[in-house]
C-alpha cells in the first residue's frame, strides 16, 4: 500500500516538476504509437472496406488470418521484425534495429490487422443495407462509397481507438526491436518494465499513471467526437 | 413513369420466388400489389427499383421504353427503412444535396415536407431516437423530397397510426394526382387499397393472380385465389 501511495505522489511530483526525461519518454511514446496508427489506418481502413465489399476466391482464407493476426502476441512481431532488419537480416543493410522507426514498423504489423478486421466486420454488417438505399436515392458509386464511409465513421473511429490502445500499452514488439535505450528508442512501457526489474516502484507507478492518464485523455477525446457525431 | 415488365423470373437457387409474364403500369397510375407473405411482392418492387436484379426477363421505364434503370428518377421506401446516423432533417434533405440543390432551396423543400407530414418538431431530432412510425414518415419525406417520378412503397403504413395513415393516404393521392409521379404501394390493407389504388394486383407464389381496376378486384374478383384472398382465407 505505501509503495502505491508513494509512487502517487512521486508522479505528481514529476509531473510538476517537468522532469525532462519524463516527458522525452512519453514524447516518443506518443510519436511512436500515433504514427503506427495513422499507417495503420491508412492500410487497414481501405482493406477493410474492399473486403467488406467484395468478393473474391481466396476471401474467407484471408478473412482467417486476419482475425488470427488480431490477436498477433506482441513479441512475435517485434521477433519478426527484428529478424527482418538485423544486421545480417534481409533488410539489414538499412540499418533500422533498435531505432523508432522499427519500433513503428513492428506496431503498425500489430494494429493493422486490428483496424482491418474490425472495419470489414462493420461494413459486412452496413454495407449492404447503405447500397441499397444510396441506390433508391440516386447516388452514383462514388457517392456511394462515401455515404458508406460517412456511416461507419463512429464505428471506424473506434477500431482506430482500439488500434491505438494497443499501441500505445504493448511492451514486447517496442522492446525486441528498439531495446530499451535510454534518449532513443526508450518508450513509456519499457521503462516501466525496467524500473520494475530495478526494483524502482515509486518511478513505475508513477510512470503508469501518466500512461493511463495519457490513455484515457485520448479515449475520452475520441469518445466525445463519437458521441457528438452518433 | 410507365413501366413493362416482361417475363421477369427471379430464383434463389432451386426456388423461383417470382414468376411474372407480363405487368403495366401506366403513367401517373396508383397500382396497389397485394399478396399473402412470401408472395414475391417486396422482391417485385426491389426489381423495379434496380437493387436486385431479376435472373430473366426484361423492364422497360418510360415512353421510350428504355432498358437502363433511372436511378435518379425513382425511389423505394422499404419495409424497414434505413436511415442515415444523422438528424431527420439531413435525412431529407441528402436525396437534394446529391442533386446539387442550393441550401436555401433545400431548406425550404425540407420545411414543406416536415410541415406536411408533421416532423417540424423533430427536424433536430437524431434519426436513431424516433419511433418507428416516424422513422417510416422521415424515410417517406425524404423519398419526396425530389420529387421522384415513380414510387415504390414497400407497406408504407404498417407502423403508422389510424389517424396518420388517413393523412399519408390524402398525401399519396395528392402526389399522384397533383404531381402525376406514379405510385407502386404494397399493402396488406385491403380497405387501404379500396381507398387509393386506381388498380390492383395480387401476387401469390411468385404469379400474378388478378390484376384490374380496385373497384372490380377487390370487390368481384374473378379469380377463386382472389376471392379466398379478399375473404380473408389462407392460400396454399
Ligand atoms: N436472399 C434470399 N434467399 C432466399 N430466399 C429469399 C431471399 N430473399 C427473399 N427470398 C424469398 O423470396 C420470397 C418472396 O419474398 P418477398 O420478400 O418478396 O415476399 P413479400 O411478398 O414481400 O412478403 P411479406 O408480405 O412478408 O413482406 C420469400 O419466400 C422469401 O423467403
Ligand atoms: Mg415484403
């Protein structure tokens, strides 16, 4: 219970006292797991809505692995990506390992199969239903595809917010392929599992808190243009 | 808009769930279809309206009996309509956004049809709150709104009150009257059909039983499955 006590008041403290390295953490958390989820957005939101929409030989196979790749354990894509770009990997001559930019590449391996699989459930769901009226009211396939997009927006925002839950909490893909170092590639979950190790708890606490804090920020932003455009 | 339908079959599989030789419909006409369940009815209109396709046989819209579907000109409210996650209002009015309406033009469009149909109070409303009566009459504004020239009802008044569907009903002879759009309604109102229909039309098993004027189909039908029909009697 003290730890827990103490650790609350060390982070408050930290956080009125700017502590440098605090920030440059959560700065590259930030950067980080928002640019693995704008890519990932980008590649999953599209896919989605095709696969939504058409169909093609193979579908169901791709539809499986998509839905197994949701559920992707952290540490194997960051072990794939890190075979891939170590220095005698296949695309070693790069020179990406223990960079944020492969620790980007390994999240947007994470949360793109996330935004994917959870856009084509909501335009399998829609989509239909939208053509048939865009039709009786004389939208053209263009208009149609953007009266679709116009009404899954709430439930595509939520699978970005769900995307970037993941990002922004998982440890195992940030750790094998940017390791932790410090002024680097060190993020807001890997220190919190190295000052555990350390045996530092009030600075893990404390750094947990501004991680939860920092989620629900976004959350609640996101939820309130949900709500406002529902 | 005159319509022919020539030897239309649609098939799901081993099952032919509409089989129509031949049916007109007359510029500026008000056809009532009606049909026990699983007539073929809904599909029927589905067809016309272009958002199925029939596995034979051809339509022809207009005088000049073109084979293309003018999407622009025709619209169906459904059954159970679909209503865009907006307020009522901007449901009406996307039909006239589409079609590149000024604001103004469209806000005075929206008026007359809220004002008409008795949705002033709930232009702000989000469409996903109304009951389902005023989800019907929202979805039946904006199918209006255009002023498309043919109407395709699927049970336009199965969740509506007594008083307002006497309202709808003067509404839809109005238009069609008034503004000579041509009106396809489904009802399992007989008496509804007695009121509006110029012409009748039963459907069952996917066949056209009967068609003819209301007044003789729905009074003398010729045809026993007709008549069962109007008494009341279940079709096999
Ligand atoms: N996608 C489909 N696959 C298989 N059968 C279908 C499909 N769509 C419709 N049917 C069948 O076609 C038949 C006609 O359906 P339709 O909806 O046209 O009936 P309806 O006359 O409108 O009935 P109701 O009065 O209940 O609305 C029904 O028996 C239905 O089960
Ligand atoms: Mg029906």
């Amino acid at each position: 219970m003290q730890e827990i006590a103490r650790g609350l008041q060390e982070a408050i403290k930290m956080l009125l006292s700017f502590d440098p390295e605090i920030y440059e953490i959560v700065g590259l958390s930030l950067r980080v797991s928002l640019s693995s989820v704008i890519i990932s957005t980008c590649l999953g939101v599209p896919i989605g809505v095709l696969l939504g929409l058409y169909d093609f030989p193979g579908k169901r196979a791709l539809i499986r692995t998509i839905y197994t790749l949701m559920s992707l354990p952290p540490v194997i894509a960051g072990l794939v990506v890190f075979l891939f770009i170590m220095r005698k990997g296949p695309l070693g001559f790069m020179g990406l390992s223990f960079t944020p930019t492969a620790m980007i590449v390994a999240q947007v391996c994470l949360v793109t199969p996330i935004i994917t699989g959870l856009t084509y459930n909501i335009v399998k769901d829609k989509a239909d239903r939208v053509r048939r009226l865009a039709l009786t009211l004389g939208a053209g396939r263009r208009e149609s595809v953007k009266l679709l997009i116009y009404e899954l927006r709430v439930g595509i925002l939520a699978a970005i917010v769900t995307g970037f839950g993941r990002a922004i909490s998982e440890v195992g893909a940030v750790m094998l392929v940017g390791g932790n170092i410090v002024g680097k590639t060190r993020v807001m979950t890997t220190y919190i599992a190295q000052l555990q190790r350390m045996g530092n708890y009030d600075r893990a606490i404390a750094v947990g808190l501004v991680l939860l804090l920092i989620a629900f920020t976004i959350n609640a932003i996101l939820y309130n243009i949900q709500e406002k455009n529902a | 808009m005159k319509i022919k339908i020539e030897n239309i079959k649609k098939t799901y599989g081993e099952r032919t769930v509409l089989d129509i030789e031949e049916l007109s419909v007359e510029e500026g006409s008000l056809l009532g279809v009606i049909g026990p369940n699983g007539a073929g009815k809904s599909t029927l209109l589905n067809i016309i309206a272009g958002i199925e396709r029939q596995t034979e046989g051809k339509l022809y819209y207009g005088e000049n009996r073109s084979e293309t579907i003018p999407y622009r000109e025709i619209t169906m409210v459904f059954q159970s309509p679909y209503l865009l996650h907006t307020t009522a209002e901007k449901n009406i009015a996307y039909p006239l956004k589409l079609r590149g309406w000024q604001d103004a033009a469209i806000n005075k469009r929206v008026e007359e049809l809220t004002e008409e149909l008795g949705l002033v109070r709930l232009r702000k409303q989000k469409a996903w709150t109304l009951s389902s009566g005023e989800m019907q009459k929202v979805a039946l504004a904006r199918a209006l709104s255009f002023r498309p020239k043919l109407l395709l009802l699927d049970e336009p008044t199965a969740n509506i009150d007594p008083a307002t569907t006497g309202e709808l009903e003067r509404m839809m002879t109005k238009i069609n009257e008034r503004e000579g759009t041509t009106i396809i309604i489904i009802t399992h109102n007989l008496s509804q059909a007695k009121r509006i229909c110029q012409n009748t039309a039963l459907l069952h098993n996917g066949k056209l039983v009967e068609e003819g004027p209301a007044s003789v189909l729905l009074k003398q039908p010729k045809d026993p499955i007709t008549q069962a029909f109007i008494n009341g009697e279940l079709l096999i």
